[in-house]
C-alpha cells in the first residue's frame, strides 16, 4: 500500500483502515485514495461507501471523502464544545437537550442534559431512535438526505425544515412530548448533528418553535462555529 500500511491478519479490517487514515489525513477523491491505498478502484469504492454510510467519513463539497462525524476523534470534539452550549441551555429552560448524530437508519443519542426535578423527557445516552418521527428526524431528513418511506412526517415538513433551518414536532415520536430541533454544521457544511430540545407539550404550547427555535438554532450556529476554531 502507499501513504497507510499496517496488517492485522484480517484483510477487509486493514484495507477499511487504510481507507479511512488516508481521508482522515486529507480528504481525498476516489483516484486518490486509490494511489495512497494501492486498492483497485472499485475495492476502494465499496470500502469508502460503507464507512461513509457509518458515517466515518463523509463527503466534502468537491465530492472527496474525508473524516466523518463518527471518527472517534471527530466525535471527541465534538462533545467538548457541545458541553458548555448544553448546559447553558439547560439553565436558561429547565428543560432537557439532546444532541443527536445519524447513526445507519437510527439517530443516537450522543450527549444529553435533563433538568434535576420535575416531568422532563428522558433520552439516555446511546439511546437510539427511529428516523421516522420527531423535529430531529425531519432535520436529518432535510439536510442529511435520509429517506423518508413510512414517516410520521411529510415531505413538505421536511422542506419548512430545510427553509426555516429548524423543525419543530408535536406528540409524533410520544404522547404528551414535544421538540424543536435545529442543524449542527461541520467546517466544510456537512450535517455533522441534530441539537434539539424537548419536554411535555404542556409547557411547549401553543407553539414549540416560537418558544424555542432561535434559542434552538442559536445554540446549534454557536456550537457549529466552535467547531471551525
């Protein structure tokens, strides 16, 4: 192989690695990866589509593959500025924040905040959910591309999202549960996560997303401009 080389005996585990520290190191096209990899195109191909669809490594705008929101490292990051937006948020609603990643049909929960007393909405972290329902569902779909077959949601929901850059659900994913929730950009203007904010629709009326939207969205834009830092 050329700028990666490692064996571990396993030789599908050491041609995805390679694959995936030869984008991590600089993003890179399919002919690239292929130069530094020593992989025939179409090995390369299908070995960069499937870490792409883990969401290990991502497309960039010019169609190169590069580090994706999965790669531990990414992630890492990503929780440390995520730390103090959360919080703030929390003090400022008394309500719970999730922060949300793609992860194959479902979005998991990667960092989350709930407030110490009171009814609030619950979402452990690991938690995985279905990409079917709820405002980060519709946010995902909007501008990660996810299909959308059998959604308690329609496509004109998912395009209000794309326009209005949040989504905002009533008792869709669970009776008595409403959220807003709003995009988390990475430097190159991939989807990198969902920020959404959740609690009894009680509280959330009359509408979630003139309560909370620009909070939500707010929080989301900060969080995304630490990440260029």
């Amino acid at each position: 192989m050329g700028e990666y080389s490692a064996v571990s005996g396993i030789k599908v585990l050491d041609r995805a690695v390679a694959i995936m520290m030869t984008a991590a190191n600089r993003p890179s096209s399919l002919n690239e990866l292929c130069e530094a990899t020593g992989l025939p195109r179409a090995t390369a191909h299908r070995l960069a589509t499937a870490l792409e669809a883990h969401r290990i490594l991502t497309r960039t705008p010019e169609g190169k593959w590069g580090a994706g929101p999965a790669l531990p490292g990414n992630r890492s990051h990503l929780l440390e500025a995520a730390g103090p937006v959360m919080d703030r948020m929390l003090a400022t609603t008394g309500e719970s924040i999730q922060l949300y990643q793609q992860s194959g049909k479902f979005r998991t929960c990667i960092a989350s905040r709930e407030p110490e007393s009171g009814l609030h909405n619950v979402v452990p972290v690991g938690r995985q959910l279905p990409l079917t329902s709820g405002s980060a569902s519709r946010i995902f779909a909007a501008f990660g591309g996810v299909d959308t077959t059998g959604a308690a949601f329609s496509a004109q929901d998912v395009s209000a999202a794309r326009t209005k850059g949040y989504s905002e659900s009533m008792e869709e994913r669970e009776s008595g549960l409403a959220s807003v929730s709003a995009p988390v950009f990475d430097p190159g203007g991939n989807l990198l996560a969902v920020l959404s904010i959740s609690g009894s629709v009680e509280r959330f009326r009359p509408s979630p997303s003139a309560k909370y939207a620009k909070l939500v969205t707010d929080a989301a834009q900060e969080l995304g401009n630490k990440l260029r830092v």
